[in-house]
C-alpha cells in the first residue's frame, strides 16, 4: 500500500497539498491528514469519496501525539510504503523576543523544529525508493535571513531549510524527491494568527501570494526533484539579495518588528 501523510491539512497550504494528492497519479492509496482541528479535516472524505483517508487529530508540539504517530507509522506492514510525505503544519508570531512567553516560544520550536525532526526520522525508513518517494517540507522565505521581531519565527525556518538540505545530501541516490519550499507572504490564516491584530506593511501585502499558486509550484518543483521552491520574483530577489548583501545591514535597516512587522 502507498500512503501520504500531510501535516497541517485542516488549512492554508496544507489543504492545497492535500487537494493535489488527491488528483495525483498514481494516487496513495491512503492519505493521512494531521492537524488538531479535526472537524476541518472530516470535509476530505465528503469531498473526494473515492480516496481512502485517516484523519488524525494531533497537536505536533505535543510529546505525547508524536508518539502516537509514531506508533502508527511503526506498525505499517513492510509492503506498505510512505510515497509522500508534506509537513506544512507550522505557526509564527509577531514580536520581540522579551515580549513573548517562554511557553509560546517553546511551543514554537516544538513544532517548527522538533516535528521536523521527528516525523522525518519516523517516516524516513519507510519512504518509497527509487520510485521517487517525495518529501515536501514547508520552510519560509523567513529563512533566508534573521528577522527583528520575527526573531523566533525566522530562525525556526532556517532550522528547517538547512534540516532539509542534509538531508536531501544524505539521501542522494535512494531516489527520493526532496524540497523546501520557501514562500514569502501567503494569503493564509497563518497571518492573522501571527500577526495578532497587527497591521502588514503594503509592501507585503503587495506581493501577498496565492496559496493555490505556491503550493502548484512547490508540486511542480518537487517533481522535479528540486531542493527548493521560491514563488514569484520579489521572494527570489530577497533570496538573492540575502546571500550577497551582509546580514548586518538587513538588520540595522530591519530595526524592530513592532515598527516594521515581519519579512516572511
Ligand atoms: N502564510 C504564510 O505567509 C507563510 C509563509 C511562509 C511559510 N509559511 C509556512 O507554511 C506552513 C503552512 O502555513 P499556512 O500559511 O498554510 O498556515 P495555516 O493556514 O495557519 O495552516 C497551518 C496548519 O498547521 C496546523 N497546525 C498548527 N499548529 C499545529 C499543531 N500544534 N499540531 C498540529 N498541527 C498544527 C494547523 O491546523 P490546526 O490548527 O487544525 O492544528 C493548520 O492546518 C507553515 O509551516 C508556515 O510556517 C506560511
């Protein structure tokens, strides 16, 4: 049996990934959806009654829902393979480092960092080889540089595209498909919940992506097998510009994100 599994499917991104999945070919013969809301995720079976689904409703910063992925995962049969796995689940927060608490911040890097690492090590052994296995991974343009008042956020994506890239290095040859995708701003909940009632500069709500558009380029790229996915000019330039231009002075122009609110 081949199985997808896709973090952070009650929403945004996610959701799209999941679309896809569905009117892939070959198709998984099942798809696992992960997120907490599982209310969001029962709409699939409805939606696409001829796909097989598990809906799993849990919270990935948790110790205890990990090992009960883990299990799951443990006790697929050995002709059952991972052909896809996306982890999208992921959230960020506007704010300075001393104004947010340490329960938060540890939150946040329990599922931006942690899960990462947890679910890649659980699925890693039973990922489809040499048949092009594909693992997508939500990153953020926030990772490309250190971000003032995004501080936390930013570097929880620079764990997690460097994570990626060793270990599509380390995979090289076992015919897996590898990528991180690295949007800037996406039209997703993700913003209100980060942004908590504050407002985005213009000039990123000027270049606000479409998440139906990014998550068609992140498939595309990742059938490609392409190490990252980057959508629309701007975020490329920011991409260019942060491996020419010295940190010091995005940081000095940067200032606080409670003055200028967060590069994403
Ligand atoms: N939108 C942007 O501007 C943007 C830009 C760059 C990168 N990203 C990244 O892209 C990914 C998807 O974001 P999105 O824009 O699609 O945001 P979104 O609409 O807020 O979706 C986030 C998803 O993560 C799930 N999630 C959050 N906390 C979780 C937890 N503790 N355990 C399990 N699932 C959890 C949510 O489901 P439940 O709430 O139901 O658990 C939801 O399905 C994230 O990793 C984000 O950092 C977003």
């Amino acid at each position: 049996m081949r199985i997808g599994i896709i973090t952070g499917a009650s929403s945004g991104m996610g959701r799209e990934f999941v679309k896809r999945a569905v009117l892939d070919s070959p198709p998984c013969d099942e798809l696992w959806l992960i997120a907490r809301r599982k209310e969001r995720l029962a709409v699939f079976p409805n939606l696409y009654k001829k796909q097989k689904f598990r809906l799993l409703s849990l919270d990935l910063s948790r110790e205890e829902d990990l090992k009960v992925l883990a299990e799951k995962i443990d006790s697929l049969d050995k002709k059952d393979h991972v052909a896809l796995f996306v982890h999208s689940a992921g959230f960020g927060l506007v704010g300075d480092i001393r104004d947010m608490s340490p329960e938060k911040q540890g939150e946040m890097v329990d599922l931006n960092c942690r899960s990462v690492a947890e679910l890649t090590a659980m699925v890693l052994p039973h990922m489809e080889e040499g048949a092009g296995g594909r693992m997508i991974y939500m990153a953020s343009a926030a990772a490309f540089l250190p971000q003032p008042g995004f501080a936390l956020y930013a570097a929880s994506k620079a764990f997690a595209l460097s994570y990626v890239r060793s270990l599509r290095a380390e995979n090289r040859g076992r015919g897996l498909r590898i990528t991180a995708v690295c949007p800037g701003s996406v039209k997703t909940e993700f913003l209100d919940k980060a942004l908590e009632g504050r407002s985005l500069p213009f000039y990123k709500k000027m270049v606000m992506a479409d998440p139906v558009k990014v998550v068609a380029k992140a498939w595309k790229d990742n059938e490609k097998n392409r190490e990252l996915s980057v959508y629309g000019i701007p975020i490329k330039a920011t991409r260019l510009a942060a491996g020419i231009i010295p940190h010091a002075v995005f940081l000095r122009l940067m200032g606080s994100g409670k003055k200028k609110g967060p590069d994403r």
